[in-house]
C-alpha cells in the first residue's frame, strides 16, 4: 500500500460495515486516504468512524455500481484504490444447490466484482495507476471446520474467479501500454 500514497487520494471500500470493510477502511483513513464505505443498508454504515463517507447501494446491480462509482468519483475524486469485501456462502453441499442458490453466490460472490472493476477502471486507466482487491467468502472458497465439504465443496466455491478478476485490469492496462512484442524462450532451451 506504500506504493499507493495516501493524502488525498480517494478509495472505494465496498461493504465497509462488514469487519473486514470497516477495519479496512479505517485502515485506510487513518493513511491519509478519503475513503468511501458502501453498503446496502444505511444502518450497517452508522458504525463505521468520523471521517469515512457513505454510500448506500447494492453492488450486485450492474447499473447501481457503475453509478455509485461515478458519484464517488465525481464527489471525492477518482478512486485510486477499490476494496471489494463483498462474498457470501450457503452452509450446504453443493448437490443440494437449486438455481436460485446459484444466482444469489453468482450475484454476490463474481457479480459485483465484475461490475465493481468494470465502473473503476476507466478512472484508473485515465489516472495510469490503482488497485482492485476482491476479497471472497473464505468459507465459500477453502474447506472450513464444521461445513459439510464431502462428497462436494460448498456453495459459493465460484468465488476463485473474483480473485482472478481483480487481476484483469492490470494485465489489461499492461498489455495495451506494451510497446514492442517480447520473445519468449521455451523453458527448455
């Protein structure tokens, strides 16, 4: 986060009244960053600290998170940094899932980091730098004590994929800025 500076510069922590959000926030805030909490519901926002701002929405909606973040950066400035905390699990196999089990981990789990990134990355590409973390379900993600794991993984294992998205406008950033194709060697050679 060094790297990042600080002072200034505007942050989007979504879900920040979850204890990951709020501790990552107030992380954050007390780096110098203007952080910015989002959350669903107003009431979870009313424990966050002085000084952090709040935003209600819910993220799962494509329209609502590119218009949050375009408020955000409107009213705060281009977010530098975009902290997602959003992930959910279902305490149960997944041969028991039904589809709507699968929308909701699909919605929460990958949906709102692809529409998350896909808002803040126009403010990124035109500033030339910033970072994404999305942070999943842990318990959607690894085998936890006292979840049923066996014979299948849990609901909400579609988590991976929002760890993978994180990365995507970085490669794609880096690939457009590449001027020259590189060669590559065979690793046996």
């Amino acid at each position: 986060m060094a790297s990042l500076g600080g002072a200034g510069e505007s942050v989007a922590v979504v879900v920040g009244a979850g204890e990951l959000g709020s501790a990552t926030a107030t992380l954050l805030a007390g780096a110098g960053f203007t952080v910015v909490a989002v959350d669903r519901t107003p009431n979870a926002l009313d424990e966050l600290p002085e000084g952090i701002r709040r935003e209600v929405g819910d993220t799962t909606d494509q329209a609502m998170a590119k218009t949050l973040i375009d408020r955000i950066a409107g009213e705060a400035g281009p977010p530098e940094v975009l902290v997602n905390t959003i992930g959910g699990f279902l305490l149960d196999e997944a041969v028991n899932a039904t589809p709507e089990n699968l929308r909701v981990m699909m919605d929460v789990n990958l949906g709102a980091a692809l529409w998350l990134s896909q808002a803040v990355e126009p403010y990124m590409r035109q500033r030339g730098s910033g970072a994404i973390v999305h942070v999943p379900a842990r318990p959607g993600t690894d085998p936890t004590a006292g979840m049923p794991c066996a014979p299948a993984p849990p609901i909400g294992a579609s988590t991976p994929p929002a760890e993978e998205l994180s990365r995507a406008p970085y490669l794609h950033h880096r690939l457009h800025r590449r001027t020259r194709p590189r060669r590559r060697r065979c690793p046996h050679q």
